[in-house]
C-alpha cells in the first residue's frame, strides 16, 4: 500500500488475483439452489431437487447438517414447511458467510492490516412474534411458487404486513427489505413473461428476509462509545431514484492512546427524482457535519459518540466539533496500514457486503475496452468507475490520469475490484487531490454551485406543493 521506506508495507496484489480453495464449490452450491428458487419449489422438477441436495452437501461437515439434509429431502417432493425453508436460508447464508470469510482473510494478508476480534452478540429488542411469522408466511408463497410463477396477488402479500412492522422500530428493518423486495417482484409480474431475473439477488434478498425472522438472529454486539479524534478517507455516495446515502470511511484514533481502527458514518434522506448530481449533498449536509469536514479535509474531534462493535458510528452532531486540518492522503499514508480492521456481524457477512479501505500508489495503469485496470505490484486489478458518484468532482477520466488512490477493495463478479474514492493526480504540472466526496461541504465550482441552485429550487417546489395539498 505505501513504500516501505515511508513506514508503510506493500500490497500483496498476488493474493487478491490467486485462487482460494473452495471458493467456486461453495458459490456453485448457492447458484444451484438460487436457481431451485427460479422456478419454484411446490412442484420442484429433477433439476431444483438436485440443486437442493447440493446445497445440503456442501454443509454436511458443520452443525447444520442434519437439519438442512432433512429439509432438502421435503422440499424436493415439494413438502416443505416454513421451518424448513427457515433451513435452508440459513445454509445458505451460512456458505455466504463462509465465502465472505474467506474473501475476508485474504484482504487482510494482502494488506497487512490487524483484524479485530469478534464479539459475541448480545439481545436484541423484543420483536412481535405474529408479525415475523406473517412475513416468514409471505417469503414461504414466494420460494414455493419461485419467481416464474410471481404474480401480483401473491406479491401484493407483503403490504399488509410491511404496514404493521413499519410502526415498529424493532421491525423497520426487517420491514424496509420486505417492501423493497416486494416493489421489484411487482415490476417483473407476471414472472412467466419475463425474459431473466436478478437471481442471485432476489435469491439473497429471500434468505435474508428468512433469517430476520427468526427471534435473535438480528442481534449484534452491543453499542459502545467512542472519544477521540477522527480521520476522514473519504466519502461513498449512493444514489437510488427516491433515496440519497453517503458513507464517510475514516480512521478513528481513541484519545485513551488505544489503537487506531477503521470505522463509518452514514447519512440517508429520501430525494425526488429530480434532485440529481451535486444537489444530492444539499440533502444530507444538514444531518451530519462529518460531511463538510470531509470536503474540507479536516478532521473531527468526538466525545461518546454511539458506535457499534462492527465500527458504525451512530452519528450525532452533539458528540462532534470540528478538528485540526487532516489531509486524507496524509492519513492514508501514515494512519491507514495500522488501523485495525473490524469484523462484521454474523448476518452481514456476505461477499457483497466488503467495502475495505485501501491505499494505493505507484500502479500502472491501463484501459480498454474491458474497463480501466490498475497494475498492482504486477497483478491486474480492475477499477470498478462505475461507483464513482456524479455528485462529486471525481471522474473516470482523472481515476486514469492519478498516480494515487485511496479506494475501497470490493469483490464483485469473481474477482476483487477497487471503488476509488479520492485520487492524486497532477494538473497544470502541480500535484492535486481530487475526492468523490469533494463537494459534500460545499464548492464554488460552477457544476457543482448549478446542481446545488437546482436542487433548492426543485425541493422549494415540492414543499409548496405538499403545503397546497396540505391545505386542501
């Protein structure tokens, strides 16, 4: 990650492109049960039953065994009850969780980076029991009648319990994907007209709602607090046509002299859909002042601030103020190799879920048409553009003229991809940093300045609309 005369140790490109033992046989079994899930299991045919007898054999060595082989063997003649399907989501997610570790370990060999210990999950909040066997009834019609068989009334199934949960704290998450879910199901009806589906998606999407409803398995390690000062790497924008997040990635430094470790911020807020580019952070600067600080490249000094046991901040305004300059490569280079990473909770662990922040300098660089590639201590690394937000001043083209890179490694579609979050690169013969966060606190750049015009004036016309309406 950075030369080793500077203090730093050097990524391991090797490892991130080398082959982990039983990583395609453990994701084949998910594939081949994902596709049982495609055509349904009430009257599963000899292919869904020999993808439910592969998923039961890849976890014949662990504790799950007997349950998920007796499960597989009813849902093959299509008598499988909800605790069974319960079963089989669970092996599932448990062979996920398995990959994810596996991605996991080989992350922090290449890096170099300490991992943190895990800690055990204390109770949750009491969660209605009637509302969890609703919804676990409504994702049993979904894996039975599988998703060529969707139709609106079995996906209009949901509404009544997504309206029940949503009261409820406790149940706002489980409540949040099952509505989600269903409104994706309801743009594909009638499944036996659709030409694909996101089947690894919908398939991940069931599971998890399966696991959310069994009592205790969404418990995580109890909320502590955090003292100390804050580094911001940089900030991972994500924009959906009714909601805007942002994620700030820092190095969080404990004033009890503790050592450094890697931690989160996240911000939402509903937009309307014309709310786009830089007018998004107009949206959610007023919710967190971690934000501006990370435009400005400053850091943020924080007094028992929430954060969980996973290193997500529950940010509050109250427990921060504003720091001391902090140059986000400054912190890469120097900070970074010795924070510990922080593991995540056993329901999150997923290959999907890896967002681990690297440093990196001195790459080649090449593009094609298959996209833009970073040479890695000799190894190809593909660089995932695509995640780079419009909102910022960050583009594909400054990514491919950079020689430094603060990023997150992810791992998508088989191999590990960077998402850059911040690049250095040079302009007019003088060295510049350039964040996709970088208009968060606010710019005067023209675009920006545009975008952010824009979005008060669309926002001001939906306010008064809704008072018109109010009104009336």
């Amino acid at each position: 990650m950075v030369p080793a005369d500077e203090g730093g140790g050097l990524m391991r490109g090797d490892l991130l492109t080398a082959d982990i033992d039983g990583l395609d046989e453990a994701l084949a079994a998910v594939d081949a049960f994902d596709q049982a899930l495609v055509a349904g299991l009430l009257r599963p045919q000899a292919a869904q039953a020999a993808g439910l007898t592969a998923l039961a054999d890849a976890v014949a060595g662990s504790p799950l065994a007997d349950r998920v082989a007796g499960a597989a063997e009813k849902a093959s003649t299509g008598s499988a009850a909800e605790d069974d399907l319960v079963a089989l989501a669970a092996a599932r997610t448990a062979l996920l969780g398995s990959v994810h570790d596996a991605l996991l370990e080989r992350v922090t060999e290449a890096t170099g980076r300490p991992a943190g210990p895990a800690e055990a999950a204390g109770p949750g909040p009491e969660r209605p029991a009637n509302l969890l066997v609703a919804a676990r009834s409504w994702l049993a019609d979904l894996a039975r009648c599988g998703w060529q068989g969707l139709d609106h009334e079995v996906v209009a199934g949901a509404a009544p319990v997504v309206s029940a949960m949503l009261p409820d704290p406790a149940l706002r998450r489980l409540a949040a994907l099952l509505d989600g879910f269903a409104a994706e199901l309801a743009a594909t009806c009638p499944g036996v007209t659709a030409e694909r589906f996101p089947v690894r998606r919908w398939a991940d999407l069931w599971a998890r709602g399966m696991m959310l409803t069994v009592p205790g398995a969404a418990d995580t390690p109890a909320a502590g607090t955090a003292t100390g000062r804050l580094l911001p790497l940089g900030v991972d924008a994500q924009e959906h046509a009714t909601a805007v997040q942002a994620q700030v990635h820092a190095v969080f430094e404990p004033a009890d002299g503790g050592a450094a470790r890697l931690v989160r911020a996240s911000v939402s807020a509903p937009k309307p859909d014309t709310v786009i580019g830089a007018g998004l952070w107009k949206l959610l600067r007023p919710h967190m002042s971690l934000l501006a600080a990370a435009g400005e490249g400053r850091s943020m000094d924080i007094t028992g601030m929430p954060v969980t046991a996973e290193g997500d901040l529950l940010w509050s305004d109250e427990h921060a103020r504003p720091g001391e300059p902090a140059e986000a490569f400054a912190t890469a280079r120097v900070a970074l190799p010795a924070a510990t990473d922080l593991p995540a909770a056993p329901l999150d662990r997923h290959p999907a879920r890896l967002a681990v922040p690297v440093f990196l300098e001195g790459y080649g660089v090449e593009q094609d048409d298959g996209g833009l590639t970073f040479t890695v201590a000799g190894q190809p690394l593909a660089v995932d553009t695509d995640r780079v937000p419009a909102a910022g001043p960050l583009t594909p083209e400054k990514v491919a003229a950079s020689g430094a890179c603060i990023a997150l490694l992810r791992w998508d579609d088989g191999r590990f991809r960077v998402q850059p979050l911040a690049v250095e690169t040079t302009v007019r013969k003088k060295a510049v940093a350039i964040h996709a966060g970088g208009w968060a606190g606010g710019t005067t750049e023209k675009a920006g300045v545009q975008a952010e015009k824009a979005a008060d004036a669309a926002v001001g016309v939906l306010r008064e609309r809704a008072g018109r309406l109010l009104r009336k």
